[in-house]
C-alpha cells in the first residue's frame, strides 16, 4: 500500500491566502472582500499587493455578499472571506437570492470550519454548512484537506464560471498533497473529481477535510490488521463524483465515509444517495451526530466527537460485518 509521509505542517487557511495571492499576479479580474478579519483569512499579500482591488467590509457580512454579486456584473470574479459561520449560516438569504438564484460568479470562502475551530466553542463551529450550500441548484461545494490542495482549489474556482463555497480550517495539520504546479502529477487537483490515495479490497474510506490524513492513517493501520482499504479523498462534495465511488464499492462492497460535520446533510448522505440509486451496499459514518459543538483544542474535539483515525478503524470493522 502507498504510504503518505509530511515533512512540514501549515494550516489549511494559509493555502488559501498564498492561492489568492498568486491569482492577484495572475487574474486582474480577481477581487477580494472582507469582513474584518484579513489576519484569520491570510489576506494580507494579496492586500499588500493589489491594495485597490480589495475590499473592506467590515463586520456586514451580508452587505459583502451583496456587493460582491454586484461585482460580478462588470466582470470581475469576487472572493469573499469570513468564518465558515458567517460564510452561510448568517447570509444564507443572501447567498440564495443574490448568488445562486442569479447564478453569480461569487466565491465564497470559508475559514474556521467545524469542530477545528477549538475554544470558540459551538456558536462559531459550524457543521451544517456543507449540507446548506449543497442543497443550493448550481453551487459548488469543496472542502479541502491540507495547505498544497487548498492553494490549488482557491486558483481552480476563479477559473470556474458560477459560484463556489470553498471550506478550509484553522489547524495546522500535515502537508502531503502535491504542489498546483505539478500539472501531471495523479494527485493533481481537478474539480470534481476524487483522487484515490490508496488502492483495497476489503473496504472504501471516503474522506473529505480534515479527515482525509486520519483516513490514511486509519488505512496503515487496517492493513496491520489484515483488512485492505481503498481511501478516496473527496475534496469536492457537489458535485461529486459518483463513478469513483461506485467503481471502488464495486470491488470492495461496503464503505465508510468520513467528514467533520454534522452527518445529516454532509458527504456521507450525498454518497448515501448515490448508493441507493445504484448499488444499495453497507455504509457506515463518520461524523459528528447531530449535536452542536462546544469548547476545547482540535485534537480534545476530534476525539470526543469521533472524528479521528480510532473512529474511522471501528467503523470498518463494523461496515465489513455486515457485508
């Protein structure tokens, strides 16, 4: 089984600050909008270096909505930044009205996601907003696992003609993906379309996140104990690619898919759908269970929640079971 080793670790967040910046060289038609919180966002080389083409807000996150549905109408292509929480729970009207209903050309960018946000507890731990944008008709939805991915995701949505919810976090977590320049690499990033990081029989691990690396970890260790697992990191939930999974469940006859959100309206009922229109198979989830969060550092959250490489191990052996 391929093996998946870091040397450096960066947060997720920071990938989308060096994307932004290199499109800022690159796109004259990429703007960015902010609301307050350029630091948490990575904002700054873009600002530094394109100072007229950025946008303070301030604490309005739906008027920077608004204003950046208004942008694209003279042709530029809007980033906006904030919390995931006040990316779509807080501006969800908006976002409908003014973005997906008019089919804008806005990306909406979303730092501090999940149960990974830590010690600000519950109120700014959103887990439902995957389930919120997806639901949106013409709304793509990615989420990304390391800093590499999400640079080459924050460069691939501004080439993408319609709006995009693009999910990251605050953790420093491992850098194993490869760099967007590596055009020919396997790994490279497409949307759309789900990159299989190991090749099993026994078992297919979908992750998406966060939960990607604790998925490829969990793999090492299935195979120490005899069970081969196929691991697919699923960085774009819509749309999403339903031929990977239902090639991989093909061979291997049951899943475990793995997400750091709620599990009602994540990846895992996306794929549910999936199966059940195509190859009604064993599934299991790994997610958090229809509860808010609450207070504590990442690694304390992942665990308690069950959102680590020990809960992804237990869900297999207990989908295989059942085959």
């Amino acid at each position: 089984m391929k093996k998946y080793t870091f040397t450096e670790q960066k947060d997720t967040r920071s990938g989308f600050g060096a994307g932004l910046a290199e499109l800022g060289r690159t796109n004259p038609n990429v703007v960015a909008l902010c609301a307050d919180l350029i630091g948490s966002l990575k904002m700054d080389k873009f600002i530094e270096e394109n100072p007229e083409r950025f946008f303070q807000i301030g604490i309005a996150e739906a008027n920077m909505i608004g204003i950046a549905a208004g942008l694209t109408i003279g042709g530029k292509i809007p980033f906006t930044g904030t919390f995931a929480n006040f990316s779509t729970g807080r501006v969800y009207d908006q976002i409908r009205q003014s973005v997906a209903y008019s089919d804008k050309n806005v990306k909406i960018c979303a730092s501090h996601a999940g149960l990974t946000l830590g010690e600000d507890g519950a109120t700014h731990q959103i887990l439902e907003d995957i389930g919120l944008m997806k639901m949106l008709p013409g709304m793509t939805v990615i989420n990304t696992c390391d800093y590499n991915q999400t640079e080459a995701a924050t460069i691939a949505i501004a080439e993408h003609d319609g709006p995009v919810y693009l999910r990251f976090g605050r953790p420093v977590v491992p850098i194993y993906m490869p760099k967007h320049t590596e055009t020919e690499h396997e790994n490279k990033f497409v949307i759309g379309k789900a990159i299989q990081l190991t090749e099993g029989a026994d078992v297919t691990i979908v992750a998406t996140g966060h939960l990607v690396w604790e998925a490829l970890q969990a793999s090492e260790q299935l195979e120490e104990l005899g069970i081969s697992a196929e691991v697919l990191n699923m960085h774009t939930i819509k749309p999403l690619d339903a031929a990977a999974v239902l090639e991989s469940v093909a061979k291997t006859g049951c899943i475990v898919t793995a997400e750091e959100h709620n599990y009602i309206g994540g990846l895992g009922e996306s794929i549910s759908g999936v199966l059940a229109k195509n190859n009604p198979i064993p599934q299991e989830f790994v997610a958090v269970n229809d509860s808010f969060g609450e207070s504590g550092t990442p690694a304390q959250l992942m665990e308690k929640y069950g959102l680590n490489d020990k809960a992804i191990i237990a869900a297999v052996q207990k989908v295989i079971k059942r085959k």
